[in-house]
C-alpha cells in the first residue's frame, strides 16, 4: 500500500511539473516547417497521405520545438476530408525543421502501409489541400 502511495504523489509531482514548464515555455515563430498530414480509419483499409507541405510562419514552443496548435493542423485535414465526404477518419499531423527529417519521417511512415500490403494508400495534393499556419494565443 505505500509503494502505491508512493507511486501516486510521483505520479502527481511529475504531472504538476511537466504542467509549470508547459505553461512557463515560451513559443517562437519559424519562417519554414515542413509538415505532412495522414489519416485513416477504423472501419476501411485506406489510409491517406498528403504530400509533404511547407508551412510559412509556423510556431513552436523554444524549449522542444513541439509545434504549437498541432490539433488545430490535424483538425483542418479532418474538416477537409469531410467536406469531401470522408467522416470518421483520425488525423496527425508529422513535422519537421528540416526538409530532410520529414522526408525520413515521411518514407518510413509509407513504407510501413506498404509493407503491411492490406491497405489502400491515396494522395492528397498540395492543390486540393494545404495546411494554413497557426497563431498561438498567448
């Protein structure tokens, strides 16, 4: 029973921790973040890329360059394949300084639908979709 206790006030310390620094970071803006966005869903096969994207004046938080509004880029994919007529479909968004790690993000990512080889894959162009930078409200 201590260590159960114990295990709670860890727990409870780190997450008012990691809470103080979130609140404390500062957000920066970048001039270039390159982005891809990918959906799928529970009920078909076919997942969903985007091509990859440059993304203008896009913040991240100074600390750990985690993009800020993340859900916010996630929900304008969700937004626009439902305006497309594809509900119910989960979105993520993956990000990179530079165009070379998201490159690597990217064919990683693909090569594991492909490899599985039970999935249908789409493209998504930058001429039918693109991500518009976020502003924090600060």
């Amino acid at each position: 029973m201590k260590s159960y206790k114990a295990l709670i006030a860890t727990t409870l310390i780190a997450t008012a921790c990691c809470i103080s620094v979130n609140v404390s970071a500062k957000n920066k803006c970048v001039q270039k973040l390159y982005a891809f966005g990918f959906a799928a869903s529970f009920n078909d096969s076919t997942v969903y890329f985007t091509d990859i994207q440059e993304i203008d004046s896009a913040w991240v938080n100074e600390k750990n360059e985690f993009l800020v509004g993340r859900d916010n880029y996630s929900f304008q994919l969700k937004n626009y394949l439902t305006n497309i007529g594809l509900e119910h479909r989960t979105c993520v968004i993956s990000y990179a300084i530079k165009r070379k790690d998201i490159e690597k993000k990217y064919r990683k990512m693909k090569e594991k639908y492909v490899k599985a080889g039970n999935f249908i894959i789409k493209y998504i162009e930058n001429k039918d979709f693109h991500f518009t930078a976020i502003k924090p409200d600060e």
